[in-house]
C-alpha cells in the first residue's frame, strides 16, 4: 500500500498507539496501586513517559499528525467517566450540599485568584518576569490569577471512584463544588477574554465587559443545568421505556451513551465543559429503573476510554522544563513553584467553607486541587494575545501538573487518616 | 471560549455527530428488522443519510475536516468486531475447510477479475471509457479486474453473528476464504501497484514487476499468519494468567483488547488488512482460560465501536451519482451495473468450489460478494495515477457500494431457504 498518501495518521499507528496507552496505563495503574497509590497517578506517569518528550508515542502537542484524534477520544473518556459517576450520585444529596458546595467553589475561586495576582505584582517588582511594559502589569496579573481558578474535578472523581468514596459527603461537596466551579470558570473567562480584547483595542482594562454580558454568560450556564435535569427527569423515563422496547443488540447502552453525549454537547454550546453536560445526563439516569444494566454496561466502555484522557494529561508534560542544569529553566521553576503553592493554598482553604459535622475539610480541600483544561485554556489565551511571555506560560502549565499529580497521593493520605483534624471528626 | 481557533474538529461537533451515529444506526437498525431484514442494512442506509450527500453530519470525504477521526474509529470498530468474530471461532474448524476456503477465494479472485477485464475491452470497443490512450487500455482492465477482488467480510461476518450462523459450517468457509482473500488481495496489489508504476516510468507493462517480489509479499502475509497464530498460542494462556493476578480495574479486558490491538498493527505493517490481525488474535484467545469473560466485557465496548464502521460505508454513498436525470450519471451507472453484475456472478461462481455435503454453496457465493475498501484503494491507486478517469472511478464506487447493500438481504434470503439445490441439502 505504498502508493497512498502520507499526509494523515496511519492506522497502524493508531492501533499500536491505542495498544500501549492501554497496556501502559495498566501496567503503571498496577505498579501505583502496589506501592499504595491510587492507580490514576501510574498513568499520569505512563502519560508523561508515552508523551512528546520523552517516547513520543501518543501525539501531545496540538498540530502534531494524529493529536486532534486522540484529544477527542480523551474528551469523550473523562465525559464517560462523569456520567458514570453521575449515574452513581443521587441528585437529592447534591442539593443538600449545594450551599455548602457554593461557598467551597467561591472561596476556591476568589483565595487563588487573589494571590496568583500578589504573586505576578511580586515577581514583576523584583524584574522576574522579564521585559514587561507595566502598563500590562495588571492585565498579566488578572490573567495569571484566572489559571489558578477552575478545579479539574476528573482526577478527584477518579481517585474517589477507585477508592469507593464517592457516597461520602466529601464527594457531593467536591461534586458540586466542581459544577459551580465551572460556571464561575466560565465568568471568569468571559470576563479576562473581553480584558484582553478591550485592552487589544486600546480601551484600556476594564473597558470591554459590561456586567450585562456577564449577567448572560452566567444565566445561560445557569440555565442549561435547570433545564437539562427538569426536562432530562421529565423525558428520560418515559423515553428508556421506549428504548427497552427495541430488539437490536445494544440499544440500551446505546441510548444512555448518546444521551450523556448530547447532554456533552449541550453543555459545550452555552460554553460549559462538555464533562458537565455528561455528568448532568448521568443524574438524571441515575433516576431511570434502567441505571444498573447501563451502570454495568457503561463500565467496560469506561474502561477503555477513561485511560486515555490521563494518557493525555500525563502525555502534555515537557519533562525538559524540569531540567534546573538548563539556565533558562531557573525562572520558570520558581514562578511555577509559587503559583503551585497558591494553587494548592487557596484550594485547601475552600475546605474551611464547610461547617457540617463529620466531613473532612482537609478531603474538600485536596480534592478540589487538581487543576486542568480550563487553567491552560486561559494560559493559551493570554501567550496567543501577547500577555503572557512564554516564560510565564510555561510556569502556568508546569504549575497545572504540578496539581494534577499531587492530588491523589495526598487525597489518598487525607481519607486514610481517617480524620485530620479534632475538629473534623467530631 | 470564543478565542480559540477553529482549524481543528471542534469538540462539540464530535459530541452530536457520535450521539447521531449511535441513534441513528440503532433506530435504522430497529426498522430494518422491523422489516425483517438484516439489522446492518439499516446501519447502512442511516449511514447515507448522515454522509455528505445528505446531512453531512459524518464527515465523509477524506480531508474533509473530522474524517481523519471518524475514519480510524471506523477501522478500530471492524477490527473488534472480527476480534469479537474470532473469538467464537475455532481455529481447528477453520483448518478442516482450509482447502475448500482456498478454493473458493480463488475462484472468487479469478472469475470476477477475468470478467471485469473483459468488461473494459468490451467498454473501449464500443468508446463508452471517454477518450483514452488505446496503449493504455490493458492497464486500465487490469486495475479494473483487481478492484473486484477482494471481499470485505465485516459486513458478512455481522448478518452472520446477528443471526447466530457463526458457527455454521458455511460460517466457517467464508471467514477462511475472507482471510486467504485478503491475502491474494496483497499479491494483486503489488503487481498493479508494480505494473502502474512500470507504465509510469516508461517501461511498459509487465515490465516492473518479478515472481521474487510478488513471492516476498505473499511470504510476509503468510509467515505473518503462521507466526502470529503459532507464537500466539504458546505465549497467551501464561500471558493471560498473569494478567489475571493483576487488580487494577478493566485489565482482562484492556489486555486483550491490546492484544487484538497489536496483532492488528503486526498485519497492517506487512500489508494485511488490520482485520485479519484482529481476527487472528481472536482465534488465539478463544484458547485462553478467561476467554468467556472477554467475550462478555468486549460486547459493550464493540457495541460502541462497531455502528461507526457501518455508519462510515454508508456516509461514504455519494447518492447524487445515482440521479438519471443528470447526463453525465448515464454512463457512469451503465459500467457500474456492469461490474456489479460481474462483481455478483464471479462470487457466486465460487460457491462452486465447494464439495461438501450439507454446505449451501450459495450462501458462500452470496457471503463472498461485498467489496470494500480493498476495491476502494485499486480504484484510489487508479485515479490518482490517470489509469482511471474520474467515470470509471465513480463507477466502480458505485458498485463496492451495490455488492455491500445487496448482501445483507440477500444473505437472510439464502439462509431462510434453508437449502437452495437438492443437491445442496443433499
């Protein structure tokens, strides 16, 4: 077959990279597990080893031959495992929590955010971030703030699912804490993206968002989760009634996956992160006679995507930058270090936001560490307009993984202690 | 999220066109049995409709932006389905019908591509080829003989499962022929590919092309099969009770899925189509202690996978070819009546070559007849070296597409006879 084109990714590289993201993440998974990790960390690593700098075996670089392929499939992966465990939470306990919730998810976005902005006015003082023209110093602060502020509750749901934790009320805060999150994430973004435009165009900071169009970004993202769970429990039981009705093979799984995959899209067109989508369609399920037989058939499904979005995680790290013998690594190092301090500061203190008995604040804490896309999406956003040196750029991802591998170690810790503090587990 | 770019499938699009591909081949599916007909039929006609030519919600044209995606899911889908195929099957029974397998591959090699190269002659008599180089014109019989060829036997190979024939001995017959098919296919290809690249230079047909070479080829394929099912089964089983002492969740299934996964790559890097690794894998693991629960986990995830290789077949129908009332389409439909005429006949003739009793031969002729990708990559490797003018490019399309639709219903008719000659039934 040596006359076609070379120009697209070739199958046999498909099947072989697929063959070892499974293998690798198993492998790894089983090794973590052995020296009592939680098993999403050995992939983590398994990633980082299968990724672009060192074996280069999964593409982990946008534009790379095959990278947009795999990105996706990682999207649907952590959707599937949301709605998996959408379908294992009760819809009732999230909103008994969802005050509680509410203050963990706001004091985890407005704690890191305040000292992710300190930190940048710091470093600019004592000339760490290079050539600056001050008059950015502000929008660069904003903008480095913003990264530290949405969680990336896929690896904490992970760890939690492993661990058979996720009926504890830690996981309904952390769970929802996670959705509310996201919609702040999504203000936010709204709000630093018209910045940097505004400030492109010359109006100066603050010129380009109105409170109007925040207002909308916020009732649309608000929106969609009422509407989705209050049509979703209207239609879903009467449509999987239908469904059980059919004869073709699969068709029950079939229909649920498609409706977490809708819901995904949903979610992504009012600007939610499609995960949100699939976990709202998972809750809703959850209440169908029908959730057992699509909990056990989604699970081998789960078992063959979920692996390859941590591939893909791990697979993002440069392990170069790690290298302190490179001087020009020195100062990425140190930023990066201070912003992963403040990272995991501000989150640990949105645990001091929960007031009920018998929760582990320091298990809220931990959980809601873990940072992810939406942190490198802002990261992308501020080096694609010029706001970012790319300096600062690679401390902010450095600092993103920095979180996403601390996590389930220590959370692993925090539950097995079996209560941190007097208080906690009175 | 307005700021990122947009050169790449976005999520969203992947989200609906995935939930629409499962709903879609599920609902069809449900109506063709509905009308008692194959299950696939109806994947394939949801498949047009989601294509280019209709809703070109599946991207279906390669370099369209997304195909890339769809189309390595797509081979991923068929190669678990033969895996699945191959793990029902028993290689010993596949070893007793090995003689009359190669018979009627042969047969089914022979007639169709000495009738196709008749076809053309006959079609340049009479000047229905447009204008072309008469010193061209073995060349272009030639390449158009090789398209009718090879059988695609994903589509058999699931009217067999769904009815439950797998492990009829007709069953047997056609999996064998479709592997030694694919193998004589492989030979086909290098000579065309040699003689096409020989004309190219300037030295004249037949001159580019040595027994050394062709018997290389079909060493590698064979030697690969050989290999691969000997060291296979004296690697799996302790493989497999290794794997087994592992805990991490998904191993078993993960282990074979990468498993079939690598022999898939093994057979694409000596040519072979990567289903006949995964069929071949199969085979192996229905050796191993475990293989019932692999059987059991891998149904949901080849559930998934496999509509969107259907899906793709039937996107890849341009329907605006079969409108008569477009002149230019005339001729076009004429030749492709033809060679689906020729394509029928020549493997129908290779039930022929089956003498056992209790065998219906008709069922073999009529599981030989869709084509495939095969077909589809002679007509590629035409037109893209000017052997094929665009009519006889689409023409022969058009006929891959007829032999693949025609099947599925065909296939139930010849079973629900149940004996089509006294002799048959015998």
């Amino acid at each position: 077959m040596s006359l076609e084109e070379s120009s697209h990714y070739s199958i046999e590289h498909f099947f072989i990279a697929l063959a070892l993201i499974l293998i690798f993440s198993k492998v790894f998974g089983e090794l973590a597990e052995r020296i009592k990790q939680p098993s999403v960390l050995g992939e983590l690593v398994a990633g980082v080893i299968l990724g672009g700098s060192v074996l280069a075996i999964v593409p982990s670089v946008p534009g790379m031959l095959g990278y947009d392929t795999f990105h996706l499939l990682a999207e649907v992966g952590v959707a599937i495992l949301l709605f998996e465990i959408g379908l294992e939470t009760d819809l009732k306990d999230l909103i008994k929590v969802g005050f509680t919730s509410t203050i963990v998810a706001i004091i985890g976005v407005v704690v890191p955010f305040a000292l992710g902005f300190a930190s940048i006015l710091v470093f600019e003082k004592y000339g760490m971030l290079g050539n600056v023209d001050p008059n950015f110093t502000i929008l660069i602060a904003i903008t480095a703030g913003a990264t530290l502020t949405a969680t990336s509750v896929g690896i904490t749901a992970r760890v939690l699912s492993d661990m058979n934790r996720l009926q504890s009320g830690e996981a309904k805060i952390i769970l929802g804490a996670a959705v509310i999150d996201d919609i702040l994430g999504l203000i936010i973004l709204g709000v630093v993206s018209g910045l940097i435009e505004s400030s492109e165009s010359g109006v100066g900071v603050g010129g380009g968002v109105s409170a109007a169009s925040v207002g909308i970004i916020f009732l649309k993202a608000f929106g969609f989760l009422i509407a989705a769970i209050v049509i979703g429990n209207l239609t879903s039981k009467r449509l999987f009634n239908l469904v059980e009705k059919m004869r073709v093979r699969g068709v029950l799984l079939l229909s649920a996956i498609s409706f977490a995959f809708i819901f995904s899209y949903l979610a992504s067109l009012v600007g939610l992160a499609p995960i949100v989508g699939a976990f709202a369609a998972g809750l809703v399920l959850a209440n169908t006679h029908q959730f057992k037989s699509i909990e056990e058939r989604i699970k081998p499904v789960a078992d063959v995507f979920t692996p390859i979005f941590f591939i893909m995680v791990g697979a993002a790290v440069d392990v170069s930058v790690f290298n302190p013998f490179v001087k020009e690594n020195i100062p990425i190092l140190i930023i990066a270090l201070v912003l992963f301090i403040v990272a995991v500061v501000g989150k640990l203190l949105s645990g001091l936001g929960v007031f009920q008995k018998g929760i582990k604040k320091s298990v809220i804490g931990v959980g809601m560490i873990p940072r992810g896309e939406v942190g490198l999406i802002f990261a992308q956003v501020g080096l694609t307009y010029g706001v970012f040196t790319s300096e600062l750029f690679s401390a902010v991802t450095v600092m993103v993984m920095l979180t996403t591998f601390i996590a389930p170690p220590l959370l692993k810790i925090m539950f097995a202690r079996g209560g941190d503090t007097a208080e906690d587990s009175a």
